[in-house]
C-alpha cells in the first residue's frame, strides 16, 4: 500500500533509517514482535509511508498499547447524560449517542421512527449494521459501508485493546459472517469516523424511496468516550422530508401532545407503574407485546396518541420507553395475519391517520390509490414470470384473503 501511495518501492532499509534503527531491529518489528516506538519513530514512519490522521493515530495508540481505559457511560439519570440527552431531544434530525463499543445509549423521537430497532434492549450500532438482514436492505450501498465500519472496529480495538466487550463484539461479527471475516483478514483499513459519512438509504418512513443522507460526528467533552451522530437528508422532494417534520405535522394535526417521557430514562418496578405513562383509558396490547418478544409491555396511550413500550432488565425491573405507532408496526408486520392481533394492528395504524374524520379518510384514500399501483406493478411482473417460465410457475394469483 505504501509503495503504491509513493509510486516506488519502500525498503526495510528505508523504514529502518527513518526509525534510527538497524534492519534486523525493523524485521523483528514486521514480524509481530512487540516493541514500543517512540512517538519521533511513529512519526518518522508515518511520514514515509504517507500516512492519514487516524492511520498515525492507530499506530499510536498500538505503540502505547492503547488510550486509557474507556469507563461507563454516567448513568441515565446523572445530570451529564440528562443535558445530552437533551440536547438529542433539541435536534429536528434523527440523532443518536453512542459508548466506546458502540452501544446505542441515546436518541431522539425522529431516530425511533428512522430506525426503529434502537428501542431495543443492548442496541448496538455495529452488530445491527453488519449482521442485520435488515441493514443490507436499508444501505444501498452496504459492501462499501461494511469496509468503513469495520475500519471503525479495528480503530477500537487498538484504542482499547484489553476490552472484552470490544473483543467479543469483534468476534461476534468476524465468526457471524464469512464475508465479514475475509474482509477483516485481508485488510487494514483504520478510521476513528471522526469525518462526514454519506449514505443513500431507504427506509419504510420514506415509504422505500431512496434518500441521500449525511451523517456528523461529535464528541461531547463531558461524555470523552462517546459520540453523537445527527444525520442529515441531503436530496430534496418528499422522500427527503424529516422524519421528525413529518411526526410533529401529524401531531400538530390530530391535537396530540407527547408525555414527555425521555427515551430509554425511566426504569420502574412494575409493568403497572409502566402503563401508568399511557395516561387515562391506556389499552393494553398483550398479542403485540407477545410478537415482538419475552418481556415486551406494549400499551397504547389515546390522550398522546403514542405507546408505551416498557422491557423488562435482567434484574427484573422495567426500562419503559414512549415510542410513536409506526415504531411498533414496521417491527411486527406479520401482526395483519395473527389471529386475535388485528384488532390492536387497526388501533394502531389508525393512531397513525389524522384525528380528523374527513383528514383521516383522504389520507386513507391516498394511501390506498398507491397500494393498487404497487399491487399493479406486481401483477404485471406475476404476467411476465408466467409467460417466460409457463411450466415452472403457478400461474394463479392468490385471493387478497390468501395473502
């Protein structure tokens, strides 16, 4: 790689001279024996190889064996991580904070409805991003994502080398995917992402539209061994529109005001005092709660038009969250076809609709004028399937009710 960036071939001898060193010492060196460079000789290095920031930094860090040890992310309820999150709750644009491993910690009402998945218990950006089926549908270009991500992963493994909860998300990734694994034996790419990062995505509140998204990085002085990520839409049109613009406009329509519940801040006792946040005439959505997993509370609030999702911890308390319909929904689609959950399935989706009457059905009509275009594009690619292969496809298109 160096002696590509150089344009000509970079010797032992070379490294060893700008090191002050001998040869034999400098093999020693590229043949995994461990010594500690001097910051001049890291430097010296990194300049005869041409090398960036976090390339220097890396080498840095593997030299000093690693930066001090990252401790726990304050708890949620000390005043550090009230003010951030605060500030995440300020942001129109879906935002979120990360700890050293890259734990999901933090986030606001536009990122629940983005990526719904965040809600969950021990959220993790890097296990969701690279072993998630649902993240190769999301990133358009997800093959060029994962070699940045892991090029994030191995910069914290040298930052923090005697971490085991790094070693084991590392592990976890590498052993869960063959690709993955190649990727991370083959090459060596390293960056802190403290840079801007574009993505195009499509996501079910853009009703799969291709966006074009920018996503900053920050580092809260207070927090050192997090970060905050605020994405921005970069295309304009309606598939760009902030997802929070949109939440805000349908609550500004239907009257409705938020708890006021911090995301992920509230932990309880009981999943009585849970669905207290739902407010008066809460309903209880038992079959949901069950589909979407063991020790999931959902309960419909209808004075805030919301649902509190309250998730039982391991020492046997609840960690409740206030969360918008759609959140709910996209993560259990295969609800429309349980019996006994359609009734909660319809309570939901019309929570989504405007609370005017007259809104609602124009809404619904708009709507339902979209699925017949896209249930006519998949009955002419059922037509053409049949003609191409008639002795190879069932040529009968199911009724609506075998769906």
């Amino acid at each position: 790689m160096a002696s590509e960036r150089l344009g000509q071939q970079v010797t032992q001898q070379d490294v060893a001279d700008a090191c002050e060193r001998s040869v034999r010492w400098y093999r020693d060196l590229e043949a995994g024996a461990h010594m500690r460079l001097t910051r001049e000789q890291c430097e010296a290095i990194g300049k005869l190889f041409l090398l960036g920031r976090d390339e220097l930094q890396a080498l840095l860090l593997h030299s000093m064996g690693g930066a001090v040890a990252a401790g726990p992310a304050p708890a949620i309820d000390t005043p550090t991580r009230r003010a951030v999150q605060a500030l995440l709750d300020q942001q129109t644009n879906p935002a979120w904070l990360l700890d050293s491993k890259w734990n999901i910690i933090g986030y606001n009402d536009p990122m629940k409805i983005w990526c719904p998945w965040v809600v969950d218990p021990h959220a993790n950006l890097m296990r969701w991003s690279l072993l998630s089926n649902d993240a190769k549908t999301v990133f358009v270009d997800w093959n060029k994502h994962a070699i940045e991500w892991l090029a994030m992963l191995r910069f914290s493994v040298l930052q923090h080398p005697q971490d085991a909860e790094i070693g084991a998300l590392v592990a976890e990734i590498i052993n869960g995917d063959a690709y993955l694994r190649q990727l991370w034996e083959e090459r060596c790419d390293v960056t802190e992402g403290r840079g801007a990062f574009y993505y195009r995505v499509s996501l079910p509140t853009h009703n799969f539209e291709i966006v074009e998204l920018e996503s900053q990085t920050l580092f809260p002085a207070a927090l050192p061994d997090c970060r905050m990520v605020i994405m921005f839409p970069l295309n304009d049109g309606d598939a760009a529109r902030d997802a929070s613009s949109q939440d805000a406009k349908s609550c500004e329509r239907s009257g409705r005001s938020s708890t006021g519940l911090p995301p992920g801040q509230i932990s309880v006792g009981t999943p009585a005092e849970a669905a207290s946040y739902a407010g008066e005439g809460a309903v209880a959505l038992p079959i949901l709660s069950e589909l979407m997993g063991h020790g999931c509370r959902l309960i419909y609030g209808p004075s805030t038009r919301t649902v509190i999702w309250a998730t039982r911890q391991d020492d046997g308390r609840w960690d409740v969250a206030e969360v918008n319909p759609y959140t709910v929904i996209v993560r259990v689609p295969q609800a429309i076809h349980v019996k006994g959950a359609f009734e909660e399935y319809k309570l939901l989706t019309r929570a989504l609709l405007p609370i005017d009457s007259s809104d609602a059905v124009q809404r619904i009509r708009e709507m339902s004028a979209q699925l017949r275009r896209q249930i006519h594009v998949l009955e002419e690619i059922h037509r053409d399937e049949c003609e191409t292969n008639r002795d190879h496809v069932p040529c009968a298109l199911p009724r609506v009710g075998e769906i």
